[in-house]
C-alpha cells in the first residue's frame, strides 16, 4: 500500500467517525448520515482500488478513471456552493425579519 | 400623520442636526431607524426628540427603511416620507413634495437632484455615475428616471402596503423602482437639493448594487 493510500483511508475513517458522532449528539439526520457514510466510503473503494473507477470512465466515455473523479467531484464542489450560497442568502434575510420583528415590539413595549 | 423615516448608521456626528431640522420644518412624527450603529446615533436621536427604533444587528439601508415603512402602517401614517440621516438632504423640500402627490392623488413622488441646479452633484457624478446609475435601473426596471438613486421620497399609504423592501442593502432603491412599474403606481419626481459632503458611495458600492441584483434575480 502506498503512503498516501493509507493517509487518506485514515481520514475517511476517521470522517465516518464525525459523522456517526454528530448522529448521535442529533445533530445530523440519518438521511445526512447515509449520504456521508457512503460518499467516505465510495472515496475509499478509489483511493484502494484506483483501477475501479476506469470501468465507471470508459462507460461514459471518460479516458481515465481519475479524470472522472476529477469532473465528479468538481460538480458536486459547485453544487454544493451553489446550495449553500442561496442557504446564506435565506439566512440572511430571515436574520432582518427577526432583527425588525425585535426592533418593532421594543417600540410596542415603550408605548 | 406624515410620518418621517429616518435610517441612520452610525450618523451620531450629524443625526441631531437631521431630525431638529425636520422639528423646525413642523414635523411632529419623525422616526430614526438606528441600523444597528455602534456610536451614539441612537441616544442623539431620542434626546434630539425623535421616536427610535433600534436595530440590534447592521442589516443595511434597505432593511432599516422596510421597518421605518412597516411602523408608518402601524401607526396608522397616510404618508411616509424617506429622509437619509446623512444630513444631506434639506427638510424644506418635503411640504412642497407632500402637496404634490396630495394634489396630484399620487401614489409615491421620489425626490431628484437633477431637476434644478440647486445641488451641486460633482462633476464625476453628474456625468458619468449618475447616468450609469440611470441604465441600470432602466434595465432591472423598466421605469426612466432622471435620478435614479436618490433617497429622498414620499409615500403614500397605499403605496407602503404594496411596497415590501426584501434588498437589505443599497440596491433597494432599485427594488422601489421596480415595484412603482410592477403595480402601476402613479409616481412624479420631485427636486431636492442635495448637499455633498462626501462622494457616496463611490464605485466599490455601484458594483456591490448590481451584484445584490443579479444575485436576488438569481435567488429569487
């Protein structure tokens, strides 16, 4: 095994942990739980048997198989911003209603 | 009532001098929305005799005017006027903007420093951002103005219910502008002096403007 494979199947592991640990403080919901479980997973079947994916590759016309774990991963970066940056957004406006909604009763309660 | 919106962000150096001056006009209900200021714009606000509502956290010029608009319908206002709390604007010019939209049975009249020679817009902004300002509104817009991005208005009761600010910061004029075509409001521009004492918002803030439109597009 190289060095880096066991460096990175080590941080899966212990990623798994996190997030088996944030499910049991009830933090995360199991929905979550099974999306990051198999994704530190499916990281892990690569990065020990970097060969699988080249059957994935070939089969949607993909030279090499770390290419298309290149163009995979950049999709779900991009995605996953995307989600996040409208999440911001909507945090940011409900932070204004409550922010108003409080500046409005402290009014009410003068009066 | 006529009720005179005031936000203000750590205005505390001319705040005092913006709500005595709308007093000395005969303005009975002027309210200061302290957007989250960390000086002592609030305090100044409420010793110079105007009614304060504080925001806790800085949500931006746009967030601060949608609570000065929902207190005006509360209080049961039949018009609200937007007044910065910058010190630029003069406080004469609200009468004769109030008889305008009452004569005229508008529904919002907004103020512009274009109208006359009255204020003395600099030179750079005169002909190259105020222009550039003009376009942009056009086109998120539709509606032509001569001064697109002036803060000074008069609104009416009707109008402040259909009106609901959602851009927290600066590009909410554009949001206003947007609704008067939107709802077919009956509008008129108005002039207003202006006086500079700085730039603005330079360049760095007309860029923040498009990006929180094209992101609010986007978001939408």
């Amino acid at each position: 095994m190289l060095l880096i494979q066991a460096v990175l199947v080590i941080f899966f592991l212990y990623a798994i942990i996190k997030v088996v640990g944030r499910f049991q403080a009830r933090e995360l919901a199991l929905g979550w739980v099974i999306l990051w479980v198999s994704f530190w997973i499916a990281a892990g079947v690569i990065v020990l048997l970097p060969n699988s994916t080249f059957y994935m590759a070939r089969l949607v016309g993909i030279g090499r198989g770390a290419d298309l774990v290149v163009y995979v991963a950049l999709v779900i970066i991009f995605f996953s911003l995307f989600r996040l940056l409208l999440q911001v957004e909507k945090l940011k406006k409900e932070i204004t209603i409550l922010t108003r909604a409080a500046a409005l009763e402290d009014k009410n309660k003068k009066v | 009532m006529v009720c005179i919106i005031v936000p203000a962000y750590n205005e505390g150096e001319n705040i005092g001098r913006v709500v005595r001056g709308l007093f000395e006009q005969g303005w009975r209900d002027v309210v200061v929305v302290d957007d989250g200021s960390t000086d002592s714009t609030a305090t100044t606000a409420r010793e110079a005799g105007a009614t304060v509502l504080v925001h806790a956290l800085n949500r931006g010029q746009g967030a601060a005017l949608q609570t000065g608009n929902e207190y005006a319908l509360q209080e049961g206002a039949s018009y609200a006027v937007h007044f910065d709390g910058d010190g630029q604007f003069n406080p004469r010019d609200i009468a004769p903007a109030l008889r305008l939209i009452e004569q005229e049975n508008l529904d919002i009249v907004l103020g512009s420093r274009l109208l006359d020679n009255r204020s003395r817009v600099p030179w750079l902004k005169r002909y190259v951002i105020l222009p550039i300002g003009r376009w942009i509104n056009f086109v998120f817009t539709g509606l032509w103005l001569s001064d697109a991005h002036n803060g000074f208005r008069v609104i009416s009761r009707r109008a402040l219910a259909k009106i609901v600010i959602t851009e927290d910061h600066m590009a909410h004029n554009t949001e206003i502008t947007a609704a008067i075509k939107t709802h077919g409001l009956r509008f008129k521009e108005v002039s207003v002096e202006v006086t500079y004492h700085e730039m603005g918002q330079g360049i760095a803030g007309g860029l923040k403007i498009i990006s929180d439109l094209v992101m609010h597009k986007l978001t939408r």
